[in-house]
C-alpha cells in the first residue's frame, strides 16, 4: 500500500475536523500524568496571535498537528504536537518537527524550547527531539521543576 503525501498547512485549530486528533491528544496527555503536570493548551488557547499552529492532512484528512507559541522575542515553544495512534511509524512526527523548525526559522526565532512527558510513554517523543538536536535545559517560561516533566531547548 503506497502512503499518500502528507501536507502540512496552517489552519484554525478550532476546525470542526480536529475533533478527533484533540481528543486523542488529551486521552494520551492524562492517560500517565498527573493532571497538575499536564501542560497542554485547549484548541481556543491555541487559536491565540501568538501561536502558529499547523495541521498535517493525508488525503484530505487531519493526521498529525503542532503548535509554535511565541513567549519571548526570539523564541518558540513547540506546542501540542500529536500524530494519530494508527499512522505513527511512517515518520510523520518527524516531518512535522521538521516544517516547525522551518518555520521558526523563516519566522526569525532563534531559540525552540518545549516540556514533555518523562513518563515510558513520551520515550519515543523524547527520542525524535533529541536526534533533531534538541537538549535537556532547565524549566523555562512560567514552567517549575517537575519529575513528570521534561525539558529540552534548541538553539536555531
């Protein structure tokens, strides 16, 4: 079976079509973490100036989603990256990762940070992000020291 080419756009995160991939997103995000360190951002906090956020489609279809949130000048967090269950394994997250980067670039960011899971289940998530050059750091912005939370910066 040939996978169709994804395509990766800016779109309102409050589409009625992202049910399913916010829903998703949320169940994973409390499935293994204590409600007091889940960092995520509702679809309206998403829809906010600050924010660039993107959705990656297959054949129409909302597949993947990732955020930038402005909190300094320079720099981005990455937000509310998600690929559905059923089409992780096919790279997806890292092309997803890769237009963020690309983005922030052109958007004159020079700094990327963002706080994920510590958990077995953010493993994989951890592992993409470090071997796109992203480094553990200390908690930034508004974020405190939290054994359910990693942290990691790139410098771009």
């Amino acid at each position: 079976m040939t996978m169709m080419t994804p395509t990766i756009a800016p779109e309102s995160p409050l589409g009625p079509d992202l049910s399913l991939i916010f829903d998703r997103h949320q169940a994973e995000m409390h499935a293994d973490t204590p409600p007091e360190s889940i960092h995520m951002l509702p679809r309206e906090a998403l829809a906010a100036p600050q924010v660039a956020f993107f959705v990656m489609r297959l054949s129409g279809q909302p597949v993947a989603m990732g955020a930038l949130k402005t909190i300094a000048p320079g720099h981005a967090e990455i937000k509310s990256m998600h690929v559905l269950a059923e089409h992780r394994g096919r790279g997806l997250s890292r092309l997803m990762l890769r237009h963020l980067l690309d983005h922030a670039r052109a958007a004159g960011l020079h700094r990327l940070s963002l706080e994920t899971g510590t958990q077995a289940g953010f493993a994989a998530a951890r592992g993409l992000y470090a071997s796109e050059g992203f480094g553990d750091c200390p908690p930034f912005g508004d974020y405190r020291t939290d054994p359910h939370s990693a942290y990691m910066t790139l410098t771009i």
